[in-house]
C-alpha cells in the first residue's frame, strides 16, 4: 500500500507544484519514509476522500474543513508564504470587486451578490461571513451566495458580473497575478479580512509518531536547504512551522 503525498490547494503552476512534490518525495526518501511514485502533485480523488485517506502520508488542506469534517487527521504543521498579505504561518482573504467598484466600502456591498469557491472554505466563504457579520441584518447582508467552484472561477465570475465581490485566498491571488495575470484584469482589491492560521499539512491518523517527527524533519530542511530555494520561491514558501490542531479551533469562532 503507497503512502500518499499531494499538494492541491495551491497548483496553480502544475509544473511547480510537481517540483515541490519531488523535492518532499526525495527528503521523506532520505528519511525511510517512501512514497508511491505514480502520485501526482494534485490527486485524483475528490478533496475529503483524499484527506481522509489512511494511505495519506502529507497533504495541504483548508483549515475550516480540518475542524469540520476531518476530526482525525493529524496536524503536521504549516508553511510560510512571502504573499502579501501573509505574515508568518497567517493568512488573509482579500475582498476583489470590478473597478467601477474599488471606490466602495464592504459596507456598500449590502444586497448585491458575493461569489465564493466552496462553503467549506475558510478563505472565500467562512472569512468572508465574518467579516460582513457585524453589517448584517436579520443574519443577512448578501442578497445571494454564487458558489463558483474555485478561487479562479470566483474572479472570472466578478469580471463577468455574475458576481459582485469575491474573498480570495491572498497566496492563490499572489500565484494567479504571477501566472494568470488577465484574471485580475478590471479588479480591484477594496479589504481584507482578518488573519487566521494558514493552511494546514496534514497526515492520517495512522501515520505513526516516528513517521511524524520525520514529515517534520524534512519539511523543516525543505525551507533551509540552499538546493531547494528555488522550488520553495516559485510557489512562494519562505517557511514552515511545527502546529497542532489547537491553533485552528478559532475558525469555530461565532460570526
């Protein structure tokens, strides 16, 4: 049975994304920790299946699904991004709005309509409630929540006007302005929300203490090794820091 090894929630390059899949293949080898060689750097099966896998060995996950729906998975750790509107293991949603709107507050968004990715996201659904809570009336603010699919979906649905605001996970804006610049294009960035932990590397529940200190291990000399510099700088990683699932129980938090 292969140990299973993905990075999903920030593929926006394929071609980096698989980099960083064989630079953590080859440090957990170095380890005694092996990893099927067929596994691409994004996996097949549907996102909860993945994490839920017993086979899986590390993946990324969003946090709001972590303390919803994955009670068992084990919390490695989390990378540092050198995105905007990151500071250390943290991370923001920033709020985009076409450019007819840029001049508005949230405040003037009451009524109109919001996109997100997926209601299981903290980053484009949980962080943007929150942030419009105090606003809201009656539990509401929004007219109506347009569920797109994907944070790139999300801005092409602004563009289009099928949408009016969008909150974007700010190391997914970063990756897109970098490869898929058009997507911003007639955008404009009007807030933010506020910092929460980022996203967490996670493993199953059966991988052992052993194996944990080690996925550890090797996630620490990824960020410190001169070898891999360039592959942490192309998807944006400037760290790694060692967390349990402690941190993430405030994303639980009331609106």
């Amino acid at each position: 049975m292969s140990n299973l090894l993905a990075f999903p929630m920030y593929a926006v390059d394929r071609a980096n994304t698989d980099a960083l899949w064989r630079a953590v293949q080859t440090l957990l080898a170095a380890r005694g920790v092996a990893v099927g060689a067929a596994a691409p750097g994004v996996p097949d099966a549907e996102l909860l299946e993945h994490w839920r896998d017993p086979r899986l060995i590390l993946s990324q996950a969003c946090g709001y699904p972590l303390v919803t729906q994955l009670p068992d998975v084990q919390v490695v750790g989390c990378f540092h991004y050198s995105a905007p509107g990151c500071e250390g293991e943290q991370y923001r949603s920033f709020l985009v709005v076409r450019e007819e709107d840029k001049h508005h507050q949230l405040a003037d968004f009451r009524g109109r309509r919001a996109v997100c990715n997926s209601l299981d996201s903290q980053s484009g659904y949980n962080a943007l409630l929150k942030k419009v809570a105090p606003l809201a009336v009656n539990g509401r603010f929004f007219s109506q929540m347009n569920v797109s699919g994907s944070h790139r979906q999300s801005l092409r649905a602004v563009r289009r006007g099928e949408g009016d605001i969008a909150a974007i996970d700010c190391v997914t804006y970063a990756l897109l302005q970098r490869h898929e610049p058009q997507l911003s294009e007639g955008l404009a960035v009007i807030d933010c929300t506020s910092l929460t932990p980022g996203l967490p590397l996670i493993t199953s529940r059966a991988t052992s203490a052993d194996t944990l200190h080690a996925l550890r291990d090797a996630l620490n000399a990824l960020v410190k090794a001169p070898e891999y510099r360039g592959v942490c700088d192309a998807v944006l990683i400037k760290g790694f820091r060692e967390m349990t699932r402690q941190p993430y129980a405030r994303l639980l938090a009331p609106y």
